[in-house]
C-alpha cells in the first residue's frame, strides 16, 4: 500500500520533471527567422499576422458591389447620351461579373431623351 501511495506521487512529479527536461535543449536549437516572443506579462505577434484580412467570400461580395456600380453609372450615362449597347471592360472575376449586371441594368433603367 506504502508503495502505491509512493508510485502515486512521483509520478506527476517525474513527467513534469521530463516534461521541462525535454524542453530546455529544443530552447537551444536556432530559431526560424519569424518568431514570436512569449513571456508570463505579453506575446508580440508575428507582424504578418497582425492585419485581420477578411474573409474570400466577403471580399467578393465587395469586389461584386464595386464593379456593379461602376457598370451601373456607366450604363446609364451610356444611354442618356444614346449611345449603343457596348460593355467595354475587360477582366473578370467578381468585379468583372457586376460590372456587367450593373451595365445592363443601367442601361435598361433610363429611357433615352427623345
């Protein structure tokens, strides 16, 4: 029983014990040229790390607004000035796509003058 209780106690001891033993000689081996300091009071981040990027989805949904507002202000000028159907813009993408409801959609919002 006496060794039970023995065993029960230098157990957590002794794995603590390798744990910070095993832990010291990774500490020595060189450091890759980014890395972050940890320490008990701060942690300074990586610096590339520190700019939150938002989200791919999110992003497109921007990319989609932007380019359908441009096409939209240039359909609709394209047609108050009678000028013809023509989508001059190249690219694609999200942009590319808006860009071209926008246009048809400016376009097709105004009646021309008379």
């Amino acid at each position: 029983m006496r060794t039970k209780r023995v065993v029960m106690l230098a157990c957590p001891a002794l794995l603590s014990a390798l744990a910070f033993g095993a832990a010291s000689p990774a500490s020595a081996a060189p450091s890759p040229a980014k890395t972050t300091v940890t320490s008990a009071s701060a942690v300074v981040p990586d610096p590339d790390m520190s700019i939150a990027k938002p989200p791919k989805k999110r992003a497109a949904k921007a990319q989609y607004r932007r380019g359908y507002n441009s096409g939209y202000m240039e359909g609709r000028s394209d047609c108050k000035l009678k000028k013809p159907y023509n989508i001059t813009m190249s690219g694609g993408g999200a942009y590319g796509k808006g860009f071209r409801h926008g246009y048809t959609t400016g376009f097709h919002s105004c009646t021309p003058p008379a």
